[in-house]
C-alpha cells in the first residue's frame, strides 16, 4: 500500500526594508517572476514590507532595486535556500542583511548609473 502525503503549508514568509538614511526618501521597487510590488516611497525611520507564501516545489526569489537621488542599488531580498530571509537596512553608505543568527552583514555599495 502506498499512502501519498498532502505537502505541509508553510507559514507566510516576510521581507522587510528599512530606511536607515539621513534625511532622504527612499524609492523601492521589488518584484518576483509573477508578482510586480510597484514602486514605493519610504520616509526615514519606515519599512517597506510584504509577506508571501513560498513556491511549493522551491524556488521563491524577489528582487528589489533601491533609488535615492542619483544613486541605485539592485539586489536579491529573497532567495529561498539560499537566503532565505528578508530583513534589510538601508544606510548611507549602502544596504546591509540582518538575519537573525548571523551578524550584519553589507551586502552591497550605492552606485551611481
């Protein structure tokens, strides 16, 4: 006899994105394969942020590019199995991973285009 398992739903994941800049507006526009967030103004001290139910067969990853007057950044905020968390800081002097069990890392520098 062979029993087939019903796939567990995992719970929502979330990515967040705080702005941490000195006094400026910042632009953020994140998107997946099939889901486009839109663009969003986030004053200082706020987060941008969103949940999702990850890809049943694997495989959830959302992009994200931030703007700030004449300066970009683009950037993986989810990967799942690779990384596979969604907390991100946005400084001065560029965007910065804060997972839960690991120290803060930079992930990447501002670029001018």
């Amino acid at each position: 006899m062979i029993i087939m398992a019903r796939p567990s739903v995992s719970m929502p994941k979330w990515v967040y994105i705080t702005n941490q800049l000195s006094e400026k507006i910042l632009i953020v526009h994140c998107q997946s394969k099939d889901d486009d967030l839109g663009g969003h103004a986030v004053a200082v001290g706020a987060s941008f942020n969103w949940s999702f139910g990850p890809n049943l067969f694997g495989g959830t990853l959302f992009w994200c590019k931030l703007a700030v007057e004449n300066k970009r950044i683009s950037f993986v905020a989810y990967k799942e199995y690779y990384e596979g968390f969604g907390r991100w800081v946005v400084c001065d002097d560029g965007l910065y991973g804060t997972p839960e069990d690991r120290p803060v890392f930079l992930k990447a520098q501002w670029m001018r285009p």
